[in-house]
C-alpha cells in the first residue's frame, strides 16, 4: 500500500522537477540588444523613483527632527547627484531610441 502512494509522488515531483529546468529552454526571448535595453531602461527607471523616493523620505526625517541639518545636508547632497545621474542615463535611453529608426 506504501507504494502505491509513494510512485505517483515521486512522479509529480520528478515532473516538476523537470519542467522547472527546462522552462528557460521552452520560453522564447525577444532579440537581446532590445531586451537589454529595455531591462537596462527599466531598471534605470526603478532606480530613479528609489532615488526620489529616498529624497521625500530624507526631508521628512529631517522635518520631524530626525535628522540633524548636517547629515541632511549630506545625505540630501548624495541622493540628490544620484538622481541627477539616472536622469542623464534615462535622457541617453531616450535620446538613442529616438534616433533609431
């Protein structure tokens, strides 16, 4: 009687198994320059709301006095010039997809 519960186990799990290593094999993927660059644009992009995100969070720490006017000037400063940069990053990505036909 054991067995007869164990095979179909260890036969949905071996099926399982299977198929989750071999999923990446059966999906297709779109062609890999326009899938780089839209994951890079993504994460660009995701990284940016992070960024601005940490900016509110920094001047409500400071507003509710939890942050002394030193270390917001630092902290404001830093995630200030990173968000500047991902913005440029996302002006590139925008400006080579509009040149590109």
């Amino acid at each position: 009687m054991t067995s007869l519960v164990v095979i179909p186990i260890v036969g949905v799990v071996t099926v399982c198994l299977v198929l989750a290593l071999a999923w990446p094999f059966l999906t297709t993927a779109p062609p890999s320059d326009a899938a780089d660059t839209d994951d890079a644009r993504r994460q660009v992009d995701d990284d940016l709301e992070r960024s601005l995100q940490a900016i509110r969070e920094i001047t409500f720490d400071r507003a509710s006095g939890h942050l002394n006017d030193d270390d917001f000037a630092a902290l404001d400063s830093d995630e200030r010039a990173r968000a500047v940069e991902l913005m440029r990053q996302r002006d590139r990505f925008d400006k080579a997809n509009s040149e590109s036909p």
